[in-house]
C-alpha cells in the first residue's frame, strides 16, 4: 500500500499544481512517524474500495482502511497530550484526514479538518515566535495547504446551498483585494488568485441565497449589480496578468484549468443577475469553450493505470464539466460533458 501511495497518490493529490505537503513531507514522515504512515495506509486503502464504486464491492480493503486509520486516531490522542512539541504532527495528520474523509463526501468532518489545521498552524506561528527553539521550523509546503484546502470546500458549499453559508460574512458586502501586475511564476499565480475565486465563490453563495428566499416579484437590487461589476473589473485585470505568464504554455494543463475556471464565473456574473430560468441558453458557445477546455485540460494529463482511481484533494475539472451538464440546455454539450465524466473518472475533492 505504501508503494500505491509513493507511486502515485502523493503525485495526484496537489492536482493539476501539486502540493508539496503530499509528495514530499508526508513521504519523509512515513520513515519516521506509524501515525502518518497508519493515515498514508488507511488512504490507499481508500484508493481500492474507490475503484469498485463501493465498500460492499471490496470489504478487505474498506476494513484495512478503517483499521489503520483508527490506529492512526488512538495513537494521535496520545502524542497529542505532549503539546507543542507534536504540533507540526498534527497538522500534518489534519491534512491527512482531511483527504480521507473527502473523498468519502463527508463535508462536514472534512471541513472540521480544515479548521483545525488553520487555527493549529495559527497556533504554530505564534509560539514560534514566542518559544523559537522549542518549536519546530514551519514547512514551506504546509503553507499554502489549510488556503486551497478550504477554497476547494467553499466550492462545494456553494454548489450544494443547504450546507448554508460557508463563512459568517457570507452577506457582507465584498471587498476587493488588489492584484500584482505580473506574477514570477503559475504555481504563484495559482495561490493569489484564492483571495479572488472565495470573493466570486461568496458572490454566487449570496445570489443564490437571495432567489431561493425571494418573494414574487422579487427584483435583484443595485448592490448586486455593483458587486458584480466590480468581481467583472477584477477579474479582467486578473486574466490580462495571467495570459501574459501563460503565454508560453498555451495546452498546459494549469493554464486550460484556469481559463475554464474562469470562464464559468464571467458567465454566472451575468446568468446570475437574472430570474430568467433560461438566461444560460445565450452563452451555448461559451458552454462549448468550456467542454473543450475541460477536454484539452484532461487528455493532457498523465495515462491512469488500470485499477485505479485518480484522488485529488480539489475539485478542479470536475465543477466545469458539472456546471455544464446542469446548466447548459444543448443536448451536444451535455452530451459531450458525461463523455468526459466517463472517459476520465476520477475522484476529485467532495
């Protein structure tokens, strides 16, 4: 199981970007620490039971999973009571669970994870600096984990409305940040443009919350319209920036990604701001951009192996290519997007 793991689902976990916390850290931890490599075996055992859809289809490798990971959890409440010193360990193993419990679609132990690993590695900082030789250095790859983490669970709070708002200021007006003009590399890019996709993720949250409690007769008021001008003059300024660093990697797999990405919220900002049911209908080819994105994006990646399903802690192809099932009308690109979740099945995020 450990070899499954090294070989290939510390790779695909980071996604299309990778994370470095999954390839790197916990590879080296697995040496060293049986509660990192009781989560590592408990995920791979995961991995099996994902390739027959069901627990019932492979029991063996559902109860090994189970069973490492509650070695995992009892050994973790122990070291636990040690303080500071295990700190680093634990979030760590936040990081780890996180994913073992996504990708069985529990959002809400998954999201408790990633709260944890944020106030733990809050916590981390502020004794670093009081207790300098007490506490271990920070990992730069545990930096950017809790952020994309967390985006990647706002993301399916704002597909699925009944797991309510995902922040307490979900209905406070949004604040833009302002954006460099030019970012040193895709791997930068990707982690600045977080603070932008939570302010369009709390857009589409406050919108749809808006209509499903709006009376007859309900008008969006100006404020929305305003916000999503602004959201539209952002992202403008956004993607000028990123089609300059991109520009050399036209059938990169990132770059497609975001383009898609991005391509899907410059619809909603308009689809969005309307009670037409069939506003969606006047952007078929933009629908169509996105399926060929989407396509272009996943034949670019890595041949899987037989037997097995391709994790990721983030949903990245998978919204898109949902989105556009759900909303575009055309039979063609409907069509077109259950080819892909066929051709490519693969397990990404909740």
């Amino acid at each position: 199981m450990f070899q499954l793991f090294r070989d290939q689902i510390a790779a695909d976990l980071g996604g299309t970007f990778g994370m470095r916390v999954f390839s790197i850290t916990i590879l080296r931890e697995c040496h060293e620490n049986d509660i990192i490599r009781n989560l590592v075996f408990s995920i791979a055992g995961l991995s099996r039971v994902l390739c027959t859809q069901t627990a019932r289809e492979s029991p063996e490798e559902y109860q090994y999973a189970l069973l490492h990971q509650s070695r995992a959890l009892a050994n973790l409440r122990k070291v636990m009571t040690e303080g500071l010193p295990r700190i680093r360990l634990a979030v760590m193993a936040a990081a780890l669970i996180f994913v073992y419990e996504s990708c069985q679609g529990r959002y809400e132990t998954a999201r408790q994870q990633v709260l944890s690993g944020k106030q733990l590695m809050q916590l981390w900082k502020a004794q670093r600096q009081k207790h300098n030789y007490q506490v271990s250095e920070i990992d730069d790859e545990l930096l950017d984990v809790f952020p994309r983490l967390d985006a990647n669970l706002a993301g399916y709070a704002t597909a699925n409305p009944y797991n309510g708002p995902y922040f307490p200021d979900d209905d406070a007006p949004i604040v833009l940040e302002s954006f460099p003009n030019c970012w040193p590399a895709l791997l930068v890019s990707r982690m600045e443009s977080t603070n932008l996709l939570h302010c369009l993720l709390r857009f589409m949250r406050k919108i749809d919350r808006m209509k499903r409690a709006a009376p007859r007769g309900f008008i969006i008021p100006n404020t929305a319209f305003e916000e999503a001008a602004r959201l539209e003059l952002i992202m403008g300024r956004w993607w000028s920036t990123f089609t300059t660093l991109a520009r050399d990697f036209e059938s990169n797999a990132a770059t497609l990604l975001f383009r898609v990405g991005i391509k899907q919220f410059q619809i909603f900002l308009t689809t969005g701001l309307t009670m037409y049911e069939c506003a969606n209908d006047a952007f078929l080819e933009e629908w169509r951009w996105v399926i060929d994105g989407a396509r272009s994006a996943l034949e670019a990646d890595e041949e899987i192996p037989e037997g097995y399903m391709k994790m990721c802690c983030e949903m990245e192809m998978a919204v898109p290519v949902f989105n556009t099932g759900t909303r575009c009308r055309d039979r063609a690109v409907r069509e077109g997007a259950l080819q892909l979740l066929r051709k490519y099945p693969r397990k990404q995020g909740l």
